[in-house]
C-alpha cells in the first residue's frame, strides 16, 4: 500500500487484544460519514468489523458492509448515478511488527502500537473500488446519448436514424463477389 489515505473515524482500539491468548476476538459496528478523496458517497460507511489474535498480527475481517457511490457520470448518456456497494467479506492481517518474509514489502497492513489502534480506511478504500463494476452505466437499460444530435435518448426519442453495428462476416463477402 504506497497510497495511503486515513480516514479518522475508521480507527479502532485493539489494546486489549494484544495480550490476550491467540483466537481471543473483538466486534465492531461502525456507520460513518466516508471522507474518501477518490469517490463520493450518497450514504455513510456501515459495516461489522470482526478482529482477532493470531500468531505475529490480527486478522481482521470486515463484513455485511454497504454504501452507495455516486458516480460523476454513466458511460452512455453521461449523467451523474449513484450505485449500492456491498461487500460481504474481506479479510486481511495487520502485524503487529513489519514482516520481513512477505512477497511484496509495501503490501501489508501494519497495528498502530502507539495509539494501540488499527486504521482500516485504507483497507476498505481498496474493496471499495474492487467492487466497482466493470461498466460504468446508470443502468442496463440506458439508451444513451444520440450520437447524431446530442439527445439524451432516456428523456425522449429523437427521430434521428441510429446507425445499426452489424457484424456480420458475410455481408462483405456479398460484396466481394
Ligand atoms: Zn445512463
Ligand atoms: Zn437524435
């Protein structure tokens, strides 16, 4: 994680679990204003946390999360949209000390031991966009834009002719013959 962006309000003490016996846990349940610089929220971050002693770091899940992003704007007829996110699960460690054996070194989560704390704002950032959809549309239906005038076609039909894609193999080789 070389980008890293702290969200206050998404600390949470783990002081008490440090000491305990491996497998001890703790819950958390957090609803809080998102203050994400790369997207914009309509509702606030909600979602159960579940954090547990191991071996050397915490395993720290995240659970039954949701919010709603809007998104500047649809692919096809370029209006701002908003869309539910929902993540189910997502697991990840926090070491108490920088491991030395892992794959790639900027890719680990670290426990704040000072603040006796861990911040997961950077961890959800990252499955918030992984849970982005693939194409950006306000919805499957969206008609688009008219690419002959300009008319938001979703608003109201344009008597313009839309130019059909077709793909088809042989009609060029109707006309080669
Ligand atoms: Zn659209
Ligand atoms: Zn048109």
């Amino acid at each position: 994680m070389n980008k890293t962006q702290t969200v206050p309000n998404l600390k949470f003490d783990i002081g008490e679990l440090l000491d305990r016996l491996l497998g001890t846990s703790i819950s958390y349940s957090f609803s809080e204003p998102s203050l994400y610089e790369d997207f914009d929220t309509q509702t606030t971050l909600d979602g159960k946390l579940d954090i547990m002693r191991i071996e050397k770091s915490l395993n720290v899940i995240i659970r039954d999360f949701e919010t709603t992003i809007v998104f500047p704007s649809c692919s096809r007829c370029l209006q701002e949209f908003t869309l539910p996110i929902k993540i189910e699960h997502a697991e990840r460690q926090f070491y108490i000390k920088e491991p030395q054996d892992l794959d790639d070194p900027n890719d680990f989560y670290l426990v704040d031991l000072k603040h006796q704390q861990i911040d997961i704002s950077e961890m959800l950032r990252q499955e918030i966009i992984l849970h982005f959809p693939t194409f950006l549309v306000c919805s499957n239906s969206c008609k688009g834009i008219c690419d002959q005038c300009g008319n938001d076609r979703n608003q109201k039909d344009c008597d313009c002719q839309q130019i059909e894609v077709t793909n088809n193999p042989f009609s060029q080789l109707k006309e080669l013959i």
